[in-house]
C-alpha cells in the first residue's frame, strides 16, 4: 500500500484519540507514568484512555479534560481531540464503575486559595460558637434552668459629712460721724492707724492684731461695730481716752456690761519718747476734748 492510500485511509478511518495519543507520546520517547506526573491524571485513565476505554472514566466530560491535558503534554492539538473524545465517549457503552478517588487533572480546577479560607473561616466559626455553647452551660442547672446567681451583698456607704464652712473672724469697724482724730495701735505699740478721719470715713481693725487699742480726742465722734452691729459709745466726749480695746473679744465684753480687761502699757514705745508722747492727742482735739462738753 502506497501513502497516499494510508493518507486516504486514514481520513476515510481516522485513528481513534488514544492511539493518536499515544503515537505522539512515543515519538517523544516518553513513558505513560511521565505523563502522569506532569499531568497528575491518574495512570489507570490514561491506559484508558489509549485503549479508548471511555467506559472506566467516570463521565465524557472527566475523558475530555484528561485528553485535554494530554495532548498539551505532548504538544497536539487539544481543541480538535477534544472534540474527537467528546464523539467517541458519548458513543462507548457506559458502565458504573466503583468509586476510585482520582486527582483532578485541570489545575483550573482545583479548589481556589479564597475558597479554602472562606471554608476555614467558617470552621472557625463553628468552633468558637461550640466553645461559646459549652461555656454557657456550665452556668445552667442540669435541668437547663439558670443556675442561682449568687446572693448580692449589700455594703453601706457612710454618707458624706457636709464639710463646715470656715467660721468669719469678727471684724470691728470705726467709721467717723464728724471729723475726728484718732490712732490705733497693738499691744506692741505699732501703730496700725493715725491721722484725722472725716465724717463717713471708716477704718477695719484688722482681725489678727495682737490686743488692739485706741486713743481718740472725741470718742464720741467715733461710731463703733462688730459684724456691722453698732456697739455703745467708747465715751461721752469729755475727755480723750487712750489705751482702750478695741478686739472684738473686749468690745463683745463692754457690751454685754463686762468690766473689759485693762490695757496694760505699750511696752514697745520708740526710743527715747514717753508713753504720752507717743500716744498723744493734737492739741487742736486735746484741748477740745478735755473741755466739758456743753
């Protein structure tokens, strides 16, 4: 037989995909166990598959791709022996073979890397809410009911004592009705205040001086207060007074017709003066002040 009659046989019979597949696979020199491995389609289906057994592959579209990825490993071409398998599969007598479990030959279709972590996310999840269940169970009866809670302990809170407001110092107050002459002074004779006060002026002894005292021409030209109460005259004006208390302690005292403690003497005085010099009225006041008044 010359070649153009095999050329004509063979487009009249053409070779069945098997056989075409293995001729390609031994002009390569290439063993059916290599092409498994590059393939990772199972041996058993690619002897089948040479024998056009379609029968022991599991369906025709399972033949089609193990031939697809055949004839890439031996350079043919996959379109028009897929769908020469397609015919022929579909033409073979099926049989129902027994599961065998087989790699998947197309890598396309291998489970992709988001599926698996979506899968594994929500095994995941699965757990934690078991997890979640079982915990919640240790705190029910075994009846299902919730278990008691344990008995609250009532503690008492001592209430918080109201914080006392700091108690005012009494001020003492010496405002003048008319104008007057005056000096105030401590039990160190330092002299607090000195000068002439007209009418309406005022003076507040301060609230910590040691044992103030007063020496006044017209006591009776000097209004008196404590906390803003008036207080008695300190005199009728007759005559100039000095060394009088003015603290709140001793003017609370006169007004309540206690005797007040007597002044003791300035026991500070300056140099070189006496204890009437420096206490001493303006001879203007002293001379009025000494005159009955009439």
């Amino acid at each position: 037989m010359t070649e153009a009659e095999r050329g004509d046989n063979a487009t009249l019979f053409p070779q069945p995909v098997g056989e075409r597949l293995r001729a390609a696979r031994e002009r390569h020199g290439m063993s059916l166990a290599e092409i498994g491995a590059r393939t990772r389609v199972p041996l058993r289906h690619l002897e089948a598959i040479e024998a056009s057994n379609y029968g022991a592959l599991p369906s025709p579209t399972y033949a089609v791709g193990f031939v697809r990825a055949y004839a890439r490993a031996v350079g043919e071409d996959e379109v028009t022996l897929a769908r020469d398998v397609r015919a022929e599969a579909n033409d073979a007598p099926r049989v129902t073979p027994k599961y065998q479990p087989y790699e998947v030959a197309d890598p396309t279709r291998v489970p992709s890397r988001g599926l698996v972590i979506a899968a594994a996310g929500v095994a995941l999840a699965i757990v934690v809410l078991a997890v979640l269940w079982l915990g919640s169970s240790l705190f029910r009866g075994g009846d299902g009911t919730p278990a008691p809670a344990a008995p609250s302990v009532a503690v008492a809170v001592p209430a918080a004592q109201p914080t006392a407001a700091p108690k005012a110092a009494p001020q003492v107050t010496l405002t003048a009705t008319d104008e007057v002459w005056l000096r105030v002074y401590d039990a160190a004779d330092k002299t607090l205040y000195i000068g002439t006060m007209k009418a309406g002026e005022r003076f507040d002894v301060p609230a910590d001086a040691n044992d103030p005292m007063i020496n006044v021409g017209r006591p009776d030209k000097l209004r008196v207060t404590l906390n803003g109460s008036v207080l008695p005259p300190l005199g009728d004006g007759r005559r100039a007074i000095k060394d009088v208390r003015v603290s709140a302690d001793a003017l609370s005292a006169r007004a309540g017709g206690q005797a007040a403690p007597a002044a003791a003497s300035p026991a500070a005085a300056a140099p070189g003066t006496t204890p009437a010099a420096a206490s001493s009225v303006p001879p203007a006041f002293a001379g009025e002040s000494t005159a009955p008044v009439r």
